[in-house]
C-alpha cells in the first residue's frame, strides 16, 4: 500500500519550509545520502506570475532544495529554459541533450532527456492544475517535462490524437524515469479551462507528497471527489492492469466536491469518413482573444500540428489539422488562448455519449 501525506499549507515561507521539510523526511526516509545527485522537476514549462497557478510555486521548489543542500546533496533543477534563479548553490540547467530509453510497446525507444536518466534521484515537484486534454495535470504527467525540446511536440502528434493512447505514454515515461518523491503543490491549484493562463487560480492550502506519482494523483482526485478512473491516466494504468487503488493518507485530505473540471470532449467521433468534417466544425477547439494576442508566435512556433497561422494582425486555426493537445493554450504567455466547445459540438456530443 503506498503512503500519501497530506499537509496542509500556505505560501508563507516562515511556515512552508518546516512543513516542506517535515514531507521530505517523511518521504526520503533516510534513502538519500550525502553527495547524491538529485534532479527537480518542477513544473516550468513558460514564463508565469506565481498567483497564475500555472507553474509550480518557486517558494515549493526553494524549500525542497534547501532541505536536499542541508542533507549535503548535489541539486539541479530541470525544465524549461525560461526560468528565474534562486540564491543557492544550486544548477539551473534546462534540459538540452536526449538519450534513448525503451519503455516498452507500443511506443518502443523514446528520446529523454539525458539528466532525467543519469542522476541517482529524481524528485517530481508538480502543480495541481486542469488540462482540457487530460482533464489535470499533476504528478505523473509532469514527467512528460523529462521529453526534450521538438520530441515533446513530435510525442503529441504521434499519440496525442489519442486521449487514451497519449494517457498510456504518459504513463510509461513516468514508470521508466520513476522519480523518487512527488510532491503536488495544490496550495494555489488552477481550476476551469487550464492548463494556461485561461484557467482559474483557486486556493487550496494542500501539498500532497508520496514515494508512488500514481498514489500522489490518486489521492488528489480522491479529495477533487473524482473516480480514480476519470484520470485518463489512471484508466491506462488500470487497462494495463496495474492499477493499486490501495493508499493509505497521512494527514487530513479535505474533499473538495466544487472544484471546476474541464469539459473533456472527445477528440474525435462519428464514423471515419465524416471525422475531417467533425473535427473541423464540431470539437472543441483553442479560440483567440484578438485583443489580448500579442502575435508574439510562441503557439505558431511550437504547435506540433502547424495548425497555427498569422496574418499581419490575427492568428488562424486550421481545426481540420488541430490535434487539440491545447500546448498554445498551456505555452501563450499573455492568456490569449482558451478551449472552447462549438454549440452544434455540444448538442452533438451530448446526444452521442
Ligand atoms: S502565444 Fe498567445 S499572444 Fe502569442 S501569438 Fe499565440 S495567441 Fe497570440
Ligand atoms: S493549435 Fe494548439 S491545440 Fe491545436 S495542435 Fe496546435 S498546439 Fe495543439
């Protein structure tokens, strides 16, 4: 049975760092030795206001790392190349080089990132936030970080049309970097549309912390009041026949019956021959607020589709090639881009599921 711990916290970092500290003890329980070489993995994937919600909390990430120095390890933190720096004798390096890993079929030999696989520990450190894809993101999907650069968009293409085949993948990764502790930072959590800027900040006051990234998104939907099932990634864990809803909870795990979810709407349907049609002027899909889009071509840049164009003033969707992984809405930094279902889409789907 893989213990969770649950405490409650704030962002104040008089109190945050003894209750950080606390979770780690807990959770390292003397595994860790001096000079290990540890990775963080935080979640920061762009450039965001911590009261965003949208990237995990610096002040998470600064008492992790002091708990790991005063331990006499080596620390660096990975991820994105947009990122600020502390004041501690620690490494920010993005991550840059790959190597190939086998983690299993379908998917066969991946291209990781380098770090994720050569440092003796790695610790997750995601954020509880909602994805219109994958309904949230939290532990075990934030080792998807660990894919480097234009692979990750490549991944997205390749499996991403496919909720249950992209839940899978994530799955995989997560098994085969097997990150040591994760922490969920849910002190500030994103609910409604995320996983950008057009989800909506909401304060939870919980860090949840397990040995098991499985266990820790678990017990998160558990306090969500969620069927485990409802996670894509749980349903793959559990078509794999490997899901262990056993965990037992350290600490008190609020219920949080309120908490807005994403509407998942599929990614395709109708028979195939009409799916072109369906996908083009019936699913939900990334919209525009021309007024806030800068054409700062951070969505046209990354999106693995090339379904993202410009004029001189607008930016243009081609639904028909969209695959709706909703990377643009996770990447725009100026909350320009939200998902949205079309009306016919909507009476459509709930005549059809
Ligand atoms: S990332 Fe956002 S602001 Fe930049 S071009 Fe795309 S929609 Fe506009
Ligand atoms: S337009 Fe946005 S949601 Fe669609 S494929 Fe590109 S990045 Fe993904």
């Amino acid at each position: 049975m893989s213990r969770v711990i649950v405490r409650h916290a704030c962002y104040d970092y008089q109190s945050l760092r003894p209750v950080l500290f606390e979770m780690m003890e807990a959770l390292v329980d003397g595994e860790i030795h001096r000079n290990a070489r540890v990775l963080l993995k935080p979640n920061f994937l762009c450039p965001a206001k911590p009261e965003r919600a949208v990237l995990t909390h610096p002040l998470v990430v600064r008492a992790v790392s002091e708990y790991l120095l005063s331990k006499g390890c080596k620390i660096q933190i990975s991820d994105s190349p947009a990122m600020g720096s502390f004041q501690m004798d620690v490494n920010f390096v993005p991550f840059t080089g790959s190597v190939k890993k086998d983690i299993g079929p379908p998917f066969g030999e991946i291209e990781m990132a380098t770090d994720a696989i050569a440092f003796d520990t790695i610790i997750n450190l995601a954020k509880l936030k909602t994805h219109s894809q994958m309904l949230l993101t939290l532990g075990v999907k934030n080792m998807f970080g660990c894919i480097v650069g234009m692979r990750k968009p490549e991944w997205h293409l390749k499996a991403g049309v496919d909720r249950n085949m992209f839940a899978k993948l994530l799955v995989q990764i997560c098994q085969s970097i097997r990150p040591s502790i994760t922490i969920i930072d849910g002190i500030l959590a994103l609910e409604g549309q995320g996983p950008g800027r057009s989800g909506t900040p909401r304060q939870l006051n919980v860090l949840v912390g397990s040995r098991n990234p499985f266990a820790a998104d678990m017990a998160v939907c558990r306090m969500l009041c969620l069927e485990p099932g409802q996670l894509p990634t749980h349903a793959a864990l559990g078509s794999m026949g490997l899901s262990d809803d056993s965990i037992s909870i350290d600490g008190d795990l609020p219920q949080i019956s309120n908490f807005k979810l994403p509407v998942l709407a599929p990614l395709s349907f109708g028979p195939k021959r009409i799916q072109g049609f369906m996908r083009k002027h019936l699913l939900q899909r990334p919209v525009v607020d021309q007024k806030r889009c800068k054409l700062c071509g951070e969505c046209w840049n990354y999106c693995p589709s090339e379904a993202i164009f410009n004029d001189t003033e607008h930016i243009i969707f081609d639904y028909a090639a969209c695959i709706r992984c909703y990377c643009c809405i996770e990447l725009c930094p100026h909350g320009a881009l939200k998902a949205k279902e079309t009306s016919a889409g909507r009476v459509i789907r709930r005549l059809l599921f």
